[in-house]
C-alpha cells in the first residue's frame, strides 16, 4: 500500500507537520517490472499507471511523487527484507562473493599485473578493475 491521505506529521519539528497529505494516484505512479513480465493491472476503475518501465539494474518495484505538490520528492517502493524474491537474490549476491573470495589473490595478482604493464589498455584495465 502506498501512503494513505491523513494528517502528515513528520518527526520533531518538522515544517509540514499538521499538513494535509493528498491520495497518491495511479498516474503518479511507475511501475518497474521484469522485460518478459505481464504488466501489473491497475485495480482502481478509471485509472492507469503513469507508466510502465523494465530497468532490471534497479531494485526498486515502482516509484512515484504526488503530483499534487510542487516540491515533492520521488519516492520508491521496494521488496520487504524478508520476501522470498529478495533472499534469493541475496543469496545469489553471497555465492558469488563466496566464489571471489576463492580467486581473489589469482583476481589481484592480473589487476597488479595489467597496472605495471607499459600498454596503455592493459594499464587502464588494471586500474579500473
């Protein structure tokens, strides 16, 4: 669920405390999904999703700003901690780690190589890895 309408009352002594928040529309929001996923449909009648992207190297589920305010910042929705989705891509993240781990000194012993090397290429491969 996204923020509901209420009362915004921020912490301390926030400017905006007291406010009124505005519903938060379909079409303030992006939706980020897989290339080969369905689009989500948007269950309030009437309405759509501002857009629908496929940007894989994010992390996010769908983003939005309320239209409705001049300097409302972009905010995101991502997966709970404990989704099933999330702990697998984090366990994927530790495998490879693991993996790394067992070639690091072969890894740092090509990077040191290519940065002594006089070939500029090999150098800026060196530096950049």
């Amino acid at each position: 669920m996204i923020e509901p309408p209420g009362i915004f009352r921020g912490r301390g002594e926030h400017p905006l405390a007291g406010t009124l928040k505005s519903r938060i529309l379909p079409e303030f929001v992006t939706i980020n999904t897989g290339p080969d996923n369905m689009i989500p449909k948007c269950d309030v009648p009437g309405h759509s999703w501002k857009a629908v992207v496929s940007k894989p190297e994010c992390i996010w589920l769908g983003q939005f700003k309320d239209e409705n305010k001049e300097k409302a910042n972009v905010k995101y929705l991502f997966l709970a901690a404990d989704s099933k989705l999330k702990s697998k891509n984090d366990i994927k993240k530790y495998k490879k780690a693991k993996m790394l781990k067992e070639n690091i000194d072969k890894i740092r012993k090509d990077y040191m190589k290519k940065m002594a090397s006089t070939n500029t290429l090999d150098a800026q491969l060196g530096t950049a890895t």
